[in-house]
C-alpha cells in the first residue's frame, strides 16, 4: 500500500509540472504571437495582386 501512494504522488507531482508547463507555453504564445504579429521584421503581405 505505501509503494502505491507513492507512485500516486509521483503522478500527482508530474501531471502538476506537466499543467505548469503548459500554462507558461500558452502564455508565451499569448504574448509574442502579437508582437510578432506587428512588430515582423518582413511584414507578410495579406492581399496580393494578380
């Protein structure tokens, strides 16, 4: 019974990590997708002529 609870907090520390990981990637992309968004170096071109 003790390996198994654990193994449960194992698992309880990892998928904590794993959510905390994935906050910060979501956040990050929150921020400089804007930012690169209007401050690109190249600007892409929306609309083209042909």
């Amino acid at each position: 019974m003790q390996s198994l609870l654990a193994s449960h907090q194992h698992i309880e520390a990892f998928l904590l990590l794993a959510l905390r990981a994935c906050t910060w990637l979501v956040l990050m992309v929150a921020i400089f997708a804007p930012l690169e968004y209007f401050f690109a170096v190249r600007p892409a071109r929306r609309f083209h002529e042909d």
